[in-house]
C-alpha cells in the first residue's frame, strides 16, 4: 500500500478499505497543486481504475450538499447525505465530495471529490470507510495547497 495517494500522505489502512484489489497497484495523475488546476488523480490495480480523486478549484462556493452537485459532471455519487466535514460535505455509497475556502491561483475555494468506481450503486457498505478516508485525506491535502 502506498503512503502517499495522489500527493497526500495518508495511512494506508485508511485506503485498503477502498479497493477493490491492490495487484499491479499504481498512480496517475494530472494534479498540479502548485498551479491549481483541476484534474483527477486515479489509482489503478490490474489496469482497472480503483480509486479516483478529483481536485477542483473555483471562484464560487460549490453547493455540494445540493442533492444533484456533482462536480465532474459525470460518474456520479449514490446515496450521499450531508456530513460535518470542511466548508460543506456529503459521503454517498461509491464516494465523497468535500469543499473548503482556499485562496489559491486557481480561485477562492477548493473541492475534493473521491469516487470509487467498483462500487455498485446499491452497496452501502463502503460510507463509514469513505468517511474515514476523507476525515484524515481531506485536511491533510488542504495543508499541502498553501492556502492564502
């Protein structure tokens, strides 16, 4: 298991949880948190997307707790209800959208999105793993954007 998922470090019992298989385990991303574009950073095992994480940054706040706010514009959350977590949050069955002020280059907030695409729409069994993923990723990444 990696220490660092998409440049966070993070424990890896906190992300085994996630995935469906860790064979062949590796990283891609297009995250550039010096620039602050959005990208997604994907993790795959056996060729196969496990894990994927979105870094969105944006001028206005995102509504992520609005029932269809989705941030990539496809691949979407089932099941979400509204956690206490940053500036707004929800944890759905498949994965979670988190947002916080963030004065970056890229814009005055900044919204993290983890989807897991192994996950069918009606299995629940991953939201309190999900959740403690992003309770420990989320904040840990933000300390990580030189957040102004």
């Amino acid at each position: 298991m990696p220490e660092t998922v998409c440049g966070t470090r993070i424990a890896p019992g906190l992300v085994r949880p996630l995935l469906a298989s860790t064979d062949g385990l590796d990283e891609y991303s297009r995250v550039d948190r010096k620039e602050a574009v959005s990208a997604p950073c994907t993790l795959r095992a056996e060729g196969k997307q496990v894990l994927a994480l979105f870094f969105y940054w944006t001028d206005g706040a995102p509504q992520v707790t609005e029932p269809d706010y989705d941030p990539s514009g496809f691949q979407a959350l089932t099941g979400t209800k509204p956690v206490h977590l940053g500036d707004g949050a929800v944890v759905g069955k498949n994965g979670a959208v988190v947002t916080t002020p963030c004065r970056t280059a890229g814009g005055k907030h900044f919204t993290l999105k983890l989807y897991l695409p192994q996950v069918a729409p009606p299995d629940a069994g991953h939201r309190a793993d999900i959740e403690r993923f992003m309770r420990a990723y989320f904040p840990a990444t933000v300390e990580t954007l030189d957040c102004r």
